[in-house]
C-alpha cells in the first residue's frame, strides 16, 4: 500500500523517546513544507487542472495538519521555533532527475514516498503511545489515514507523466535510495531521522 522498501528501524523510537518537544515541532514543519511542495507543483504543472484540484486540496490539508500540530504544541506549553532539519528530505530532493517529464515524475514519487514514511510512522507513533500518551497517540493515529491518500495521489498523478510500468520501477528505485537514506541515520531525532 504504501510502496516502502523497508520498515522504520525499531531504534527510531528508541531515538525518539523523551524528544517529544522536538519530534512535534519538526512534525509542525513538516506538514508545512509539505503544503509548500504541493503548492509549488500546482505552479508547475498548471497546465494539468485534475492534478492542480488534487494539489489544492492537499495543501489544504497539509496547512490544516499543521494548525493541529500546532494547537498540540500550546496545549503542552511548548513553543513552535525554527529546528535544525533532519537531511532526510534534502537527500530525496537529490535523487529528482532535472530533464522533464523524468523531473515531474520523480517530484511526485519522492513528495509520495515522504507521505507514505510519515503515514508509517504515525502508526508506530499511535502504537507506541497508547499506554504512554493516549491523547497524542490518539493525534497521530488520526493523521494516518490523510497521509495515505496523499501518498496515492502523488503515485496516480506521477501517472500522468508517463505509462504505469515505468512510474511503478522508478517507486521501486526511489524507495529503495529511500530507505537507504533512513538506514544512514540522522544525529537528530526528528520525524524522518
């Protein structure tokens, strides 16, 4: 369902522990640049209407995600602030080829693979704060579903730029340099590290 090449390392919550501050403002981030992305490919590809409408409506949701997160963050009395980045993000947007329509293809499978690993890891997160948190296991287990669909629609419309079976290898390669990404780790513990 969500075209990952390997599973989130069980030391990922043993990293996470105890850094919640820090794991939900780099969450606030993340949804935010996610409607950033989503937003910058509408200005790409407003040629296509039916992937523009898509797009808005992720944005929408994205932008949503992240006054949720936020209104989490003033109910613990934390503060949202710049963080130091995890790499994960600036290493994906690497792997995009620059000649179109490879680029526009890629744009949507890397953006695709981000959603389903945060999918991912709002299940594990939901789990593991079940007994500990159940007010924030309950948050990220209702953001699931969302990040699903999201990471579908990227997948569909990278359809749009070229034939299924090639949309489908390049997921596998991408996913496979993705998870290859995780497997090097990050010094921070944030929610793609």
């Amino acid at each position: 369902m969500l075209n990952l090449h390997a599973p989130t390392d069980p030391d990922w919550l043993a990293k996470i522990d105890g850094h919640w501050e820090e794991l939900l403002i780099d969450h606030a981030h993340c949804e935010k640049k996610a409607a950033g992305v989503a937003m910058n490919l509408i200005f790409a590809y407003v040629q296509d209407e039916e992937l523009c409408r898509a797009l808005s409506e992720i944005v929408r949701e994205e932008l949503e995600h992240f006054n949720m997160v936020l209104d989490v963050l003033r109910s613990r009395g934390m503060k949202f602030r710049r963080l130091t980045p995890s790499s994960y993000g600036h290493r994906l947007g690497e792997l995009v080829r620059k000649q179109e329509p490879q680029r526009a293809i890629d744009r949507m499978l890397v953006a695709g693979l981000i959603e389903a690993r945060s999918c991912e890891r709002f299940g594990l997160l939901g789990e593991y704060l079940r007994e500990r948190d159940p007010e924030l296991a309950t948050f990220f287990s209702g953001l699931f579903e969302s990040e699903a669909r999201h990471h579908s629609t990227y997948v569909r419309f990278a359809k749009h730029f070229a034939d299924e079976a090639a949309v489908h290898a390049r997921l596998k390669e991408l996913a496979e340099q993705e998870a290859a990404i995780l497997a090097q780790g990050d010094p921070v513990p944030r929610m793609h590290s």
